[in-house]
C-alpha cells in the first residue's frame, strides 16, 4: 500500500485507516499495489466532504483494466462492511466510513 505523492492520511481516522488495511489483498491479488490518490490533506468538491474530518479516502482504479472496477467496488462493500459507504467514481473509489446505530454494536 502506499499514498500518491502530495496526498495525505496524517488525520485520517481509525475505521478509515483500518478499511484500507483490510482491503489491501483485494488489490495485491489483482496484481496491483493499493494507492490511496486522496485523504485528508487535498481540497474537495464538497464542503462537508467526508475527507475534511478524516472519515474518507480514495484509492486510484487506473491500474486496473476499466471492465474489473465495478466488481472489484462490490469486493470492497462486502469486506468492510455497511458502516462503510463505497462509490465507484470515474477514475477512483471513494471509501467512506458512515456508521449508523446498527453498525456501531
């Protein structure tokens, strides 16, 4: 695993660390190194993006063939679970950790 130059996860929070860890052999068994693209310390489109408090990251999907990102975004759903929310976005996934009561037991 490894940041992008420029990226960072200094203030990233636990759960959000903690599902990169456990998403890493999704990619290594890809033939691919995970690369978070995006952490906390780049500016972002939302204003109350998740990455601002440290609760979400992007990893980059180049790598990848483009017809393995959708099965590989539903790998990840199903490792870490439903307190993460897991967005296919054009050239990355976005990870988000969002717990709700339920998930928080």
């Amino acid at each position: 695993m490894k940041v992008k130059q420029g990226a960072s996860i200094d203030h990233c929070n636990a759960p959000i660390l903690r599902a990169a860890i456990l998403i890493e052999p999704l990619f290594t068994s890809r033939g691919v190194e995970l690369v978070i693209t995006s952490g906390t310390g780049e500016k972002h489109r939302a204003e109350r993006s998740g990455h601002y408090r440290g609760d979400a990251i992007d990893i980059r999907t180049r790598d990848l063939p483009p017809d393995q990102h959708a099965a590989l975004a539903k790998a990840i759903r199903r490792k870490i679970g439903s307190a993460y929310v897991v967005i296919l976005e054009s050239n990355h996934i976005h990870i988000h950790w969002s717990p709700t009561l339920d998930t928080m037991v």
